[in-house]
C-alpha cells in the first residue's frame, strides 16, 4: 500500500477498489506494479491522472509506462466506416436515429 501512496503523492491520481474495475484494468494495473491486495484479499489500484487520449509523446510515454499491455481494438472501429455511416444516416434537426452520434438525439 505504501507504494500506492507513494504513486499518488508523486504523480496525483486516485487509488479505487478493484471491485470497480474491468478485469482488463485490473490487469494493465498489475503489469504496471499499481496494484496492492491486504491481507482480506481486498485489492486496491492507483490510476494514474489521464482524463484525455495522450497527444505529446511525453503524454504517450506517461500513458505506456502506466498502460503496459496491448489492447484489442473490435474491428468495428479498426476503420472510420462507422462514423462514416452514422454521419449518412444523421438526419440534423429532424434526426430519428436513436441516439444518434453525431446530433447527440436521444429521443426514442
């Protein structure tokens, strides 16, 4: 646990329960060394302060050193198809797509 603070001291963030998280996290959290289970075999996580798609490679950095390993991307957004496609069918101010990426319409 001391760690965990010490990671929270140093770079801010917050420390959750593991029972809150995806098993993916929970993952990515033990590869990085962020994670600390007590003697209840209760588990506690730090998670690093990124609120944003890194942009700076210092950004990328933070973010891989934390995020260690490989994501599998669904093959729906391996291209921009979809967005694409909800853009066609987006009807502005008229729109009937239920909850409609682009206008945000969440009328049913």
């Amino acid at each position: 646990m001391k760690q965990l603070l010490e990671l929270l001291t140093v770079h801010g963030g917050k420390i959750v329960c593991t029972a809150s998280m995806t098993p993916e996290f929970i993952r990515q959290a033990q590869a990085s060394g962020r994670m600390f289970v007590d003697e209840n075999s209760i588990g506690f996580v730090w998670e690093p302060p990124i609120y944003k798609l890194p942009e700076t490679e210092a950004e990328v950095e933070f973010f891989e050193k934390w995020y260690p390993l490989p994501v599998q991307i669904p093959e729906k957004l391996k291209t921009l198809d979809w967005l694409y496609e909800a853009q066609e069918n987006c009807g502005g101010a008229k729109c009937q797509v239920k909850k409609c990426l682009i206008c945000k319409n969440e009328q049913y």
